[in-house]
C-alpha cells in the first residue's frame, strides 16, 4: 500500500501541534498532494555526506505503522489462570 506521508523537523524551542502542521502544508501544496499523516521527529537521519537518510527514514516509519497497526499482546505478569 502507498499514500503520501510527511515527515517533519519539530522545532525543539516551540510547540507545533499537529493541526498547525497541516495548515502549514494546506498553505504550500496542491490538494490532491496532502500528505494522509504528518509525523514530527527530533531529528533526521544524516548519511555520511550529511544528506537525509531516506531510506533509513522510510524504514523507521514502515516500522512504527506496523508496530501502531499490530494489536497489543496480553502479558500476564506471571498469573496463571
């Protein structure tokens, strides 16, 4: 499956809430290319030329669906039923 996904530098000295992402993106886009999520990161992974890690970053967001998509594992804390 593919959709369009944005990923973007949050700004450690101010607070960027989510709604005011996508109006920053509204403001800068056409429609038909709005990102279905925005995700917020500290930091971008650099390669050793100091560009973007993109494959690294699309990994780590492929890994972070698929852990928010799976359903949640029942631990017992050591209780037997």
């Amino acid at each position: 499956m593919s959709f369009n996904l944005a990923v973007m530098l949050r700004e450690s000295s101010r607070s960027f809430p989510d709604k005011d992402a996508r109006s920053w993106v509204k403001a800068r886009i056409a429609a038909y290319k709005y990102p279905h999520e925005i995700h917020l990161v500290d930091a971008l992974p650099n390669g050793p030329a100091g560009k973007i890690g993109k494959q690294t970053l699309r990994v780590s967001m492929r890994a972070a669906a698929e852990a928010a998509s799976s359903p949640p594992t029942q631990e017992t804390h050591g209780r037997t039923s």
